[in-house]
C-alpha cells in the first residue's frame, strides 16, 4: 500500500498549532514564537514532512529560483577558474535559504529570447550574472530592469554589483615588485572591454606613475581574455624588444602562467631571468614550477556578499543598486626575486 505523503495538516495534528500557524512558522515569519517554531521545526523532521513545491510557491509568492547568466568570452564555460570558484560559493549560501539556480541559454520554445524573456517565463525571485564584459547588451538590459539583480565582476549604477578591489591589487603587485629592486616593469593587460581588465591596466600605470617609473608603450601588452594562450603571446612580444623589462605583471594567473611557460620555451627561467607575478590565485597558481606570486582574490567572499545583496532585494521586494568591494592580498610565492 503507497505511503501518503505528510501534510501541514498532519503537522497540526501532532503540534497542537493551527495549519496557519505551521505554514508562518516553516515561511519564518515574525510572528510566531520561537517555542512555536521549534516544535514544528522538530514534528517536521520527525514525520519527514516535504513541502510541496507548488503549494509553496503559491502561499510564498515566490518561485523559490535565482535564474544564473554566466557570460565568460574564452568559451570554456563553467571550467573558468574564477567564475566556477565564485559560482560555487553563490550557490552553497542561496541553498541555505532553500532557493535553485535555474542555469538559461538564449534558446527558448527554438526561438531566440533575451535573457530578461527567459526569466520572466520561468518567474525567477533574482538573477545572479557573472561576466566580465562591459559591452554585453543584454546584461545591461537586464541590470536595468526592475527584476532583483546582483553582478559579480562589472560596475554598474542600476544594479547591485560585487568585485575585487582591482586597483588595490595592481598596486599591491608594482610595489612588491618595486621593494624588490625591479625598475623595468610590464604589463599584460586583460582585455580592454572587461572591466577587470580595464581597471588593473588603471592601477598599474597609476603606481607606476606613483613611483616615477618609465613605462615604454611597449611594456603594455594585450593579453586578451585572461587566457595562458594570450599570456604566451604577450610575452613572446616582451621577449622581442631591445630593452626587455626585469618583471611582468600578468591581469590573470592563467597569463602569468602562459608568460612563465613562454620563458622557459625561449631558453630562459623564472625568477632568474624574469619575474613574474599574476592576479588571481586559482588553484593552479600553486602547483607550477616556480609557484606563482599572485593577488589572491577571495572568491568565497564574492560569493557569499553577491548572495547576500540579492536575497535582501527578493525578501525587500525592491531592486536595489549597492556596490561591494571585495579586498584583496598579495600571495608571495616562487616567480619574483630580489635584483
């Protein structure tokens, strides 16, 4: 015989406490005491009661999901890095609070929709986007829309956004590098339509500058989106100059990485002949050969406060435009030496 599945009015019975009340209390709503809660709380766990899903979607108003954009530009998806270390710490802290992540593409019913269409068809509470593109029109779209929105990686005056302090970062790298001796600094530089890339292009030559530093055209180089492939270009076109610089500062770890492979493809070493620092700290960054110094950045934090920002605008019910910077430290590692 089917076992019937357990009721708020199952949980009355047992409780003593009106279906109401039962229904407030698993809602977390003010007015039931404490007592009250825990001992529904505890008839719950004891009769191994679910909600159902529908039902409470209709007594919350809520659909109890956090629709995801994840735009990244090196076509590698959920592999990046950063993205993927952010995006897992969202989700653990959203989770706590019983909400989905409902994952869209562009395609909906084979038809061509914007992200905002997409979720409006599936009712999300909020849209968490991770990208770092500042010309993505349909995420600009989608910040500027009433729908509850967090970004993580982008600035914005519409939308609640989180990021590293990027220009704190370039600081932190030209001065280590600085106090080591190092006069001949460069630079590979994130794409210039990111905004991380943007601002820790700003941050270096703002330090540089601080400290009366030459920085030759040359020493600037595009790195593109952050790739170790982009790294090896970049640092191939370093090697090439009359004058080459004594330590790089690469906007991504996946570019130092490339950069330090690119050294020892052309018969030099790391930190010997060039030192090199990254930005980032992926897992990576301590596994190769020399262990890489680097700007960590705290992908828990961007995580958790993106978390944070968001479901205070879907239990407000208003659509909010805070901005959080997240701090970040220098790593020291293996790839700098002392001139």
């Amino acid at each position: 015989m089917k076992k019937s599945l357990v009721t708020i009015y199952d949980i009355a019975n047992k409780t003593g406490y009106s279906a109401t009340t039962v229904s407030k209390a698993l809602n977390d709503y003010a007015d039931v005491s404490e007592k009250a809660k825990k001992r529904i709380l505890e008839a719950v766990e004891e009769m191994k009661y679910f909600p159902n899903s529908s039902a409470r979607t209709l007594s919350t108003k809520k659909s109890w999901t956090i629709g995801v954009v994840f735009v990244e530009s090196l076509g590698i998806g959920m592999k990046h890095p950063f993205f993927n270390e952010v995006i897992e710490s969202f989700k653990q802290s959203v989770e706590v609070h019983e909400y989905d992540l409902l994952f869209v593409s562009r395609n909906l019913h084979n038809q061509k929709k914007s992200y905002l269409d997409h979720f409006r068809y599936r009712g999300v509470d909020g849209v968490v986007v991770v990208c770092s593109n500042t010309e993505d029109q349909q995420v600009k779209e989608l910040m500027e829309d009433a729908l509850p929105s967090v970004v993580i990686d982008l600035n914005s005056d519409t939308s609640s956004v989180v990021f590293s302090d990027n220009w704190a970062g370039s600081s932190l790298a030209v001065n280590h590098l600085y106090e080591l001796g190092h006069r001949r600094i460069a630079h590979i530089t994130g794409h210039r339509k990111t905004f991380a890339g943007q601002q820790r292009l700003k941050g270096f030559m703002e330090s540089m500058n601080h400290l009366a530093l030459d920085v030759p055209e040359s020493y600037i180089v595009d790195g593109d989106y952050f790739s170790e492939e982009g790294g090896y270009r970049a640092m191939k076109e370093l090697l090439s100059l009359p004058s080459n610089p004594t330590a790089i500062y690469a906007a991504s770890d996946s570019m130092a990485i490339g950069a330090i492979e690119c050294i020892n493809d052309h018969g030099y070493s790391v930190p010997d002949d060039f030192s090199i620092i990254g930005f980032d700290d992926i897992a990576l960054s301590k596994f190769v050969n020399p262990k890489l110094t680097t700007i960590k950045q705290h992908t828990d934090q961007i995580g958790q406060k993106a978390a944070e920002l968001l479901l205070k605008q879907i239990n407000g019910k208003q659509k909010s435009a805070e901005e959080v910077q997240i701090p970040v430290e220098l790593v020291v590692r293996e790839s700098c030496k002392a001139l």
